[in-house]
C-alpha cells in the first residue's frame, strides 16, 4: 500500500526556515510524513489560510473533488492562523491588496505592518482572525461534508502552532482557547489530533526555526512529519481501501 494522503494547509505547510517552497520540497513537513509511510502527499494550502479557507477549498475547488476520490487520509492542517492577532477586520485586511493604484496599495499595506504589532499588544491580542467557535464550525462542516462523501475515509487535525512573531508583538493570547475548543470539538467528532505546540514549541520558542518567530527550520518539518506520520499509521488500515470507491 503507498498512501496518498490529502493535506488542507496554511503556510505552515510549505514555508521554509527562510522562505516558502513547492508542495514537491521533500523537507516539507507533509512530504516527510508521506514518505515515512511509503506514500505522497497532495497539499492545498495558502498564505494565511484558515478554518473558513479550507470549506471554500472543499466547496469550491474542483482539483480537491478530483483528489478526494483518491485519498487514503485526509489531514486538515488548519487553525493555527485562525488565532493570530487580526486589528483590522479581515475582509479590510485582505483587500489591501486591491487597492489602486499601486503607490495607494503600497503605501497601506506599509502603514498596516507597522501598525499591525502594535495594535496586537494594545489590544492583547483581540480580535483574532477567527474566533474559536467559527473555526470550530468551519471544521465542522467541512469533517460533516468529507464523511458525507467518503464515510470510512481516515481524518486528522491539528492543534494551533505557537509562535514569536515581532509582526504579531509576541502576543498570541487568543490560542489557549482555540486549542481548547477545537480539542472538544475532536473528541466529539472523533478526530485525531497532532498538538503542534507539544512537537514543535520548544523549536518555535526557542527561536530555531524561521527568523520570522512563526514558520519552522527543517529540523520543525521533521518532527511533525515523523509525529504526523506516527498517527496516520494506526489509522490507515481501519478505513476504506486505497483510493476509496
């Protein structure tokens, strides 16, 4: 059996110690896990992606409807951007970037990552990207819909990641609740869950990772690939067969 695992990721996923990378680095963290059970491994993801990213990828992508009909598992690597310092609401952050001309454009996207880290400390941290019970939903629907399609097919998550980011103020205080409710939320679902922060905190903290205080170093991509791996394992031959129906 060669495993094709279907990973739902931000860029956690694919970022370096110094830079992002094509879903084919094998140093990347879904790569490793793939090969360490003799299988591969299809990433979406994007820059920032969170919970509510990954049901528009389910509902609206037609390559993951193509994917779904050949995965072994499927991994949602989502939630630890849902928990990052948000000072503007999203749907004003994420227009910076149609802003024109290109001087206006410009000209706030640099006024808002100078602001950026200071507002996070003023205002502790709040509002986050998502708050814990829209993540918590995202996730939701999106398990409802993957076992609507495939009932037997393996799914797993993942707590948020830590970080140090001097972009984000060091502030980070909207995670302890996020992880505690996503954790809920899989007991009940019955989904496995990787803590990123028990694999790699140590590493993030510590400051061994990407200077950035938020993405890993490939000693990070190799940890969770090996505890990834670890827990797919045990679920691989309780599903479907390969490929599913």
């Amino acid at each position: 059996m060669s495993p094709r695992l279907l990973v739902f990721g931000d860029s956690l996923s694919f970022h370096g110690p110094d830079h992002e990378y094509a879903a084919d680095e094998p140093r990347l963290w879904p790569n490793r896990a793939a090969d360490a059970l003799g299988g591969t491994a299809d990433l979406v993801a994007g820059f920032g992606w969170n919970a509510r990213d990954l049901w528009w990828s389910l509902t609206g992508d037609p390559r993951v409807w193509a994917d779904l009909h050949h995965a072994d598992v499927v991994i949602l690597a989502i939630g630890s951007m849902d928990t990052l310092p948000s000072p503007l609401p999203t749907y004003l952050r994420t227009g910076l970037r149609y802003l024109r001309p290109d001087r206006l454009r410009r000209v706030a996207r640099q006024a808002y990552l100078a602001a950026q880290p200071r507002l996070a400390v003023a205002f502790r941290g709040r509002p986050a990207v998502l708050p814990a019970a829209l993540t918590v939903r995202y996730l939701d629907m999106s398990v409802e819909a993957l076992r609507a399609l495939r009932p037997s097919l393996p799914i797993v998550g993942m707590l948020p990641s830590v970080h140090r980011a001097a972009s984000y103020g060091r502030v980070h205080a909207a995670r302890p609740a996020a992880a505690a409710a996503m954790a809920d939320w899989a007991r009940r679902r019955e989904v496995p869950m990787l803590d990123l922060a028990e694999v790699v905190g140590e590493h993030v903290l510590g400051g061994h990772g990407n200077p950035d205080g938020m993405h890993w170093g490939w000693a990070g991509h190799a940890a969770v690939g090996a505890e990834m791996a670890k827990l797919v394992s045990g679920l691989l031959f309780t599903g479907e067969p390969p490929g599913g129906p």
